[in-house]
C-alpha cells in the first residue's frame, strides 16, 4: 500500500474542500483540519512496520468489538425474555438501528473537523455509557435506552476503524483493508459459543464486562495515533492544522452554532431520527397478542412520521442545511447512489432470516444455546473469509461489478433454500448450508460495494462522508428490516400458536417466552411441535419477502459503475471517466425514448 507523498501534499493543501461545496460553491475554502492532518500523519507512517502496527491495532478493536456483537445479540433475545417482552426484540433492533444510521454521518463530519483520535474517544465513552446502562437495566424501556448509546458508541468505532483503514490504503488495497476489521469473525465464529455457555443465563454480567474490555483494547491504536502526531510535529509541524482553530476565533455560542448546528447538522439529525423512529417503530407494536393497529399509539407516530416530520426534514435539507446529511451534489451521480441501494437491501434482506434466527434454532430446530450461536455466526465467517481472499485478487484485477454481480446471485439461491428448510430436526444441515451460501456471496459484495462507491468518489476529503452514508443507508435497512420482520412476527407468529394449542395461557408463555417455554415443553411433546409448525410458517414468509426483494438488489447491481481501481487513495478525473462510461455503454435508456419519440412523431 503505498502512501501520499510529497508531491501530493502539495496537492492536497491547496485543494478545496468538496464537503463544503456541496452548499458553498467557494472554490477558495479549505479542507477540513482533521482531513488536512490525516493526510500528514499518513506520510509519518510510510515504514511497513508502523503499517502493520496500525492495522493489527484496528484488527485488536474489531475483534473486541466483534466478539461484543456476537454475545450481544444474543444476550438481547435473553433480556428481553427475562422481561417477558421478546415479542419486542425487533423493537431494540429497529430503535438501535434507527439511531445508528444518521450517527455515522454526523461521527465522519465530526471526524474531518476534530480528527479520527477526537472522535475515536467520543465513540469509546458512547459505548461504555451504553453498556453499563444495558447491563443494569430491570426493564425494556432502560435496556433500549442503553442500546441506543451503546449504539452511537460501537457506530463511531466502526466507522473509525474503516475511515482509518481508508486512509491509508489505496483503492485496489481497498477492499483487503476494509477486510481487517471484519478479520475477528474468523475467529469468533467458533468462540462465541464456548464464551456464552460460560456466560450463561447471566446476561447482565455478559454484557457488563465489556465497559473495560473494549477501553483496554483501544489502547494500542490510541498509541499510534499520538505517535503518528508526534512524528508529525517532528518532521512536519509547519503543514498540521489546529483542529480547535475555530474554537480561538469564535466565542461560545458562535462556535456551537457554526459546528454543531450548520456543520453537523443537528436539526437534520433530529428530524431524520423522528422520521424513521415514529415511521418504523410502531411496525414492530402493532401486533401481537392484542392488536394495537387501530390505537392511538400506533396511528399518531405514525401520522407524525410521514406527514410532519418526513416533510420538515426535506425542506430543511434541500433549502435550509449548509452541509445537509444527504449531499445530493455526490449521491445524484448513479456510481454512488445504485451501492447506497444496495447498501439498504444488504441488511432490510438479511434480517429477514436473520431477526430471529437465534430463537428459530432453539424453539423449532431443537439446536442448544452454543449451537445455536454459532449457526447464526456462520454468515459473517464464511462472508469474511471469502471477502479477504477476493480482497487479494482484486489488488491484480482492481474491478468490482462483476464480483458483485455474482454474489447477489448466491442470494437467490441461498434465500430459495432458507424458504425450504426452515424449521424441525430434518432443517438443521439445510439451514447450514444456506447460511454459509449467503455468507459466500456476501463475501462478494457487501464490502465489495463498498469499495465501489469509494472508487466512484471523486476526492479524499469526500471518502469519510460517503462511507458514512454508505453504512448510514447500511443501518436504515437495518432498521426497515427490523421494523418489517418485527411486524410479521408480532402479526402472524401468535396466530398460528393460537391456532394450534387453543390455550390462551400457554400461548402466551410460548410467544412472550419462547426460551423458557421449551424448558418445560421439551422437543418430543405435543405442545412443542405445534409451536414448531407456527414457527416454520412465520419463518417460510419472513423468508419469501426477503427472496422477493433480492430482485431490486440485482438491478441496482447492474447501475454500478465498474472503475478501474488505482494506486491512489482516490480517484481525481472522475468527472471525465464517467462521461466517458456513460458514452461508452451508449446511455441504453435514453436512446430506446429517442427512438420512442421519434416514431410516435
């Protein structure tokens, strides 16, 4: 991988700063402090020993954090059960989700004006704060308040360990280096199992441990950091930028104005998270038991949603935002907005089988708790194993599309079989197999597009804005998905119990409390294997809506642009290569209404 040198330092100072051109058309306004810096502190870790030490210091991070997730995600189905709520699983989910997905553009933009270290320990404060809030909670309310914190802190840490992977690697190491932190699922596929069992039932202090976990593990990344500074001041300090310049020019209040206000766009963010919270949550309510659907709780969210809160954002977006959170001046180009598609569909599709894959393996599968956990954890080992190694062949071929292509067409298959085997002891192989297809062709194309809407981003300083977005839309589709598999569980799964134990009580214990349901009900009794043919029912359409929208991810596959990948961190002459593509492929569209218009004349 090779760095920025001096040549293009020279290039990058005297560079405008595209982030504030998409409102502000002043071609003499400079490049944010953080970018500006990054790309100092880059050319200090030229050595490929203090490359290897960066990356095995994100590799440590991520495999903290992915080892949490793991456990967590579990841990939640057990939280919620112990409240007699795990009806509401897909509620913590869509709630999380909806807060994670403008958090990552707001951390990018705070992460170009204060820095990636800044940032990076806003982001470790976020999550301890979290996950000591989940892990005393007594009821659903406090654990999904400290979901969400938990969230905003892990998103940041996320977000970070890819911007830092970004900067310092060019665009045909992208896709290996983006890899590095999904490196741990390779391992924590297989010790996340053992590590619950010893965990237990336990799942306050399974969550608890990680607040000085994942501190202790951030160290060595936060040495590199301050070294890489302090290399910077050493060989380089005349070309550093204070971060805080603004801060000694502006009093309190402008300051807060100028950069919370206009910069991150708080009321944006504000507005986005209403509109899909009060949009996407009440999904995930309605159902169950008792319908709400016809409730006041459920009808003025939503009313809120669509028309107050969903107008108010786009006009605040479009008219009003300095630096709005969707820059249309960047997505409008169809490289970058067909993988913003795509982005959405990974996760939306995904959770459809994913939701509640845990308590399908353990209520109609008959799978133990390790066996279980790590079942579900086979999609993120095989996609990351499969990702790493096309990593290395696309550092030689340095294209994307056809890779992508490909992988979304794993996902037909994989979701065609997830429809057949989807409950009772004959789908546990079936529901193997399936998982690790899906996993192989994420592999292709999850990270893959990534990669590719990066290569179609024109300047370094729009790198961090765009993958936000990026794995903003990414956390939206979590929550769409969340809220969509949510509302059909909580709408079709309590019927179908009921239809096949006509016992309200019991009905009751096997839909609020599925984990201790099969305790008393063991998997030879007539009450269990009714609850196995409601559960493979809800599973069976889960499944189906998630094979139906496999159809718009291959279509928008087709929209990517395929650049060729450089030895560059990013490519300069977009603007011509675009037009030149678009020449090329002979702009199909507009040719057939041309030819349309001109018969009908």
């Amino acid at each position: 991988m090779s760095v920025v040198n001096g040549k293009e330092q020279t290039k990058f100072e005297t560079a405008n700063s595209e982030l504030s051109s998409h409102t502000h058309e002043d071609a003499g306004e400079e490049k944010d402090a953080g970018v500006h810096n990054i790309e100092v502190f880059t050319a200090q870790y030229d050595h490929i020993g203090y490359r290897l030490m960066l990356f095995f210091s994100i590799f440590l991070i991520s495999y903290a954090y992915g080892l949490d997730q793991n456990i967590r995600y579990t841990l939640q189905t057990y939280a919620t059960n112990s409240y007699s709520q795990h009806s509401l699983l897909a509620t913590v989910n869509c709630i999380i989700a909806v807060i994670a997905a403008p958090g990552q553009v707001c951390f990018a933009r705070a992460a170009d004006i204060f820095g990636r270290f800044t940032v990076l320990i806003v982001a470790v404060i976020f999550y301890v704060m979290g996950t000591i809030i989940e892990s005393q909670a007594t009821n659903v309310s406090r654990f999904a308040a400290g979901a969400c914190f938990y969230r905003l802190g892990i998103t940041g840490l996320m977000l970070m360990m890819e911007v830092i992977a970004m900067d310092f690697s060019n665009l045909n190491w992208r896709l290996l280096a983006s890899f590095v932190p999904a490196l741990p699922f390779i391992i924590n596929t297989w010790i996340s199992g053992n590590v619950l069992t010893a965990i237990g039932t336990n799942w306050k202090w399974g969550i608890g441990m990680w607040a000085f976990i994942l501190p202790l593990s951030c160290i060595p990344l936060g040495f590199c950091m301050l070294h890489m500074r302090y290399l910077a001041h050493k060989n380089a300090k005349d070309q550093l930028r204070s971060e805080f310049k603004l801060f000694k020019t502006m009093s309190w209040y402008e300051y807060i104005v100028e950069v919370f206000f206009w910069r991150l766009d708080f009321p944006g963010l504000i507005l986005i998270c209403v509109t899909f919270g009060c949009i996407l949550i009440p999904f995930t309510l309605g159902g169950g038991l008792n319908e709400k659907w016809k409730t006041a709780g459920i009808i003025v969210p939503e009313v809120i949603g669509w028309v107050v809160a969903l107008p108010l954002y786009m006009i605040w977006e479009s008219k009003y935002a300095r630096h709005p959170l969707t820059p249309w001046k960047l997505i409008k180009d169809r490289g970058i907005f067909s993988a913003l598609i795509i982005a959405f569909h990974i996760n939306f599709i995904w959770y459809m089988q994913g939701d509640y894959m845990f308590t399908v393996l353990r209520v109609a599968v008959n799978e133990s708790n390790s066996s279980a956990q790590r079942i579900t954890s086979l999609y993120s080992f095989v996609s990351v194993i499969t990702g790493t190694l096309l990593g290395l062949v696309i550092v030689k071929v340095r294209r994307t599309k056809k890779f992508i292509l490909f992988g979304i067409v794993c996902w037909f298959i994989s979701f065609g079989l997830l429809v057949h085997f989807r409950g009772d002891s004959s789908s546990h192989s079936g529901i193997i197999g399936s998982l690790c297809l899906m996993g192989f062709g994420a592999g292709f194309f999850t990270y893959t597009t990534q990669a590719s809407i990066q290569a179609s981003t024109k300047h370094h300083e729009n790198l961090a804005v765009i993958t936000s977005l990026y794995l903003a839309t990414y956390n939206i589709g979590s929550a769409v998905g969340a809220a969509v598999s949510g509302a059909i569980w909580t709408n079709v799964l309590p019927k179908e119990i009921g239809k096949r134990l006509n016992d309200a009580t019991l009905t009751q214990q096997a839909y609020l409390e599925p984990l201790t349901f099969i305790l008393t009900y063991t998997w030879e009794t007539i009450e269990r294997q009714a609850v196995v043919l409601a559960y493979r029912y809800t599973q069976k359409v889960l499944c189906i809506v998630g094979l139906c929208f496999c159809a718009p991810l291959l279509f928008s596959a087709f929209l990517l642009r395929d650049h060729r990948l450089g030895d560059v961190i990013a490519l300069e002459d977009l603007d011509e290569k675009n037009l030149a593509e678009d020449e090329e492929s002979g702009k199909f569209w507009g040719k057939y209404f041309r030819f349309a218009r001109k018969h009908e004349d």
